[in-house]
C-alpha cells in the first residue's frame, strides 16, 4: 500500500510538472516574440533619433559591462552543456551608447518575466504537491 501511494505521488508530480513546463514554456515562447517585434520596432524609431550614438558615460558603461559580464559568466558555469547565446555585438569594447541602453531595457524585461513566469510555475507546483499530501488516503 506504502509502495502504491508512493508511486502514484510521483506519477502525479511528473504528470504535473510536465504540464506547468509545457504551459510556462508556450507562455515564454509568445513573451519572446512580442519582446522581438518590440525591439524591432524601437530600432526604427531609434534610427531617426539625432541623440541615438551619443555614449553614457565611461564609468557608467564600464559597470553594465562588467556587470552584464558577470551575469554571462555565471550563466555559463551553471549549464556547461548549454552555453549562453545572448547577442555579444550590443556593446563589447565598454561603449555604450544611449540608444544600445534603450534597446537592452525590452529583453531584460522579457527575461524577468519569463523568470516570473517559471517561479509561478514552481510555486503552483509546490501548492499542488502540498494539497496532496494534507489530502487524506484513500
């Protein structure tokens, strides 16, 4: 009976964490495509800007750099099998212009709700598996 329970348990789990994968992962897929056509559509109205190849300022650029830099390398070293594939041409030599910042602001926000969207996903399975273990056995 112990053996039955636990079985069925992880049945339900794997059933539900393939759902909450599948459901987060179209989710994420449209929040991808709605991020691009945004950031194509600002690079139009960015592309008549007078302003647009004026540089932040160096000590500024440097701490995005640096901190985008590091945010890159701790995404490699988490996944050795996956490396990360964001764009590398935004800005490598540590200038920065006003317009490349405004083009970085729609993706990062993409990335934390895609981030959001896979916590709550976490979250609705953990209530799940909460609920079933207070539920009483059969």
């Amino acid at each position: 009976e112990y053996q039955g329970k636990v079985i069925a348990e992880q049945a339900f789990n794997f059933s539900r964490f393939n759902q909450v994968a599948e459901y987060t992962g179209s989710l994420n897929s449209l929040l991808s495509d709605s991020g691009e056509k945004t950031v194509i559509k600002y690079r139009e109205i960015l592309h008549r800007e007078k302003n647009c190849d004026f540089p932040v300022p160096a000590d500024i650029a440097n701490g995005v750099l640096e901190y985008a830099n590091s945010l890159r390398s701790g995404a490699i070293h988490s996944d050795p099998g996956h490396p990360y594939s964001a764009d590398n041409d935004s800005f490598t030599t540590g200038a920065l212009t006003y317009c490349q910042a405004v083009l970085w602001i729609e993706p990062l926000l993409t990335a934390i709700d895609r981030a959001n969207n896979q916590l709550a996903g976490i979250r609705q399975i953990e209530r799940e598996r909460q609920q079933y273990h207070r539920s009483p056995s059969p």
